[in-house]
C-alpha cells in the first residue's frame, strides 16, 4: 500500500527510477520523460491520487507550472494524503507561485507550519518564504528561512532563532 492508493513496490522502484533518471533527461527530451511518467500511471487505478501528483511532479519539473496545478490540485483532492500530499502542497504552492498566484500558495502552506514535524519542514518555510516575498512580505520570508536554517548551523542557533523571531516581532 501506498498514500493514497493501493501500488506495488515493483511499480514504486520504477518510479523512483525514472525520477532517478531525470537529472540526464536534456530539456529537449523533456515530452519523452513526462511520457514515461505517463505509461507508469496507466497501471494505476483510474481514481489514484497518485497519477495526478506523479503528472503533476513531472510537468513541474519540466517548467510547465501551469499545467501541473490543476494535477496537483486533483491529487489532493482524490484524497492523496501523509508524505506525498505534503510534497504535493508544497510543490502547488510553488507552482502557484510561479504563475503569479503567491497568496494562494500561502493560504495553502500556512497551516503546513503547525502540522506534524518531518523531513519536509525546511521546503514548507522555504515554499513559503518565497511565496510571501513574491507578495512583498519579505521580513515575514527571511525570519521563516532564517528560523529553518538556525538548527542546522555549527553555531549561533540561538541568536539566529532570535533573529528570525525578531524580524517579525519586535519585542521577541
């Protein structure tokens, strides 16, 4: 079982294959890759959240953000939930950004902040400090990338943490 849906580790491995791949498909191939995305969702049930967001992910990362919205907005609402409806919020929000809908992209983020920890907790604040500074909300952007970047400096976490709270309110 996967998120979202029932999928084979066979079908996973070959996913994560083709995305291993990616990095030496050339731009000009780029239709030959989102082809192979494609033939992988075949295998898919017809409602699995997870074709959309694999279509999604591969329009996305061949520069065709607009696309990719309404993709990653079907996934999400087919139910594609846990790790890979984080990424798909995450990479909407960018893609909104990216066709000049940065306020959506923090409406859809924000509560992203309070949720549960895990290894996506940098891309969210990142996501969304790149949303709010496209909205001219860069104090807000730099105290959330501050505030990610702050654990993993050798040191000054602390007065780094400080600093970020202190861009957005000035009596912390």
């Amino acid at each position: 079982m996967c998120e979202g849906g029932p999928v084979n580790q066979d079908w996973e491995d070959r996913v994560a294959a083709a995305w291993a791949s990616f990095d030496d498909c050339p731009q000009e191939r780029a239709h030959e890759f989102r082809a192979l995305i494609d033939a992988l969702v075949a295998e898919l049930p017809a409602d699995s959240p997870l074709g959309p967001f694999e279509r999604a992910c591969a329009w996305d990362s061949t520069g065709h953000s607009d696309k990719a919205v309404p993709l990653y907005r079907e996934a999400l609402a087919r139910g594609l939930t846990g790790y890979k409806g984080r990424r798909a919020r995450i990479q909407l929000s960018s893609s909104l950004r990216n066709i000049g809908q940065p306020e959506e992209g923090v409406k859809l983020l924000t509560p992203e902040l309070d949720g549960p920890s895990d290894e996506l907790d940098d891309a969210v604040r990142a996501t969304l400090a790149l949303c709010l500074s496209s909205l001219g909300r860069d104090r807000e952007g730099l105290s959330l990338v501050l505030g990610a970047l702050a654990p993993h400096l050798p040191r000054y976490q602390r007065s780094m943490a400080n600093y970020a709270r202190a861009l957005v309110d000035p009596e912390a």
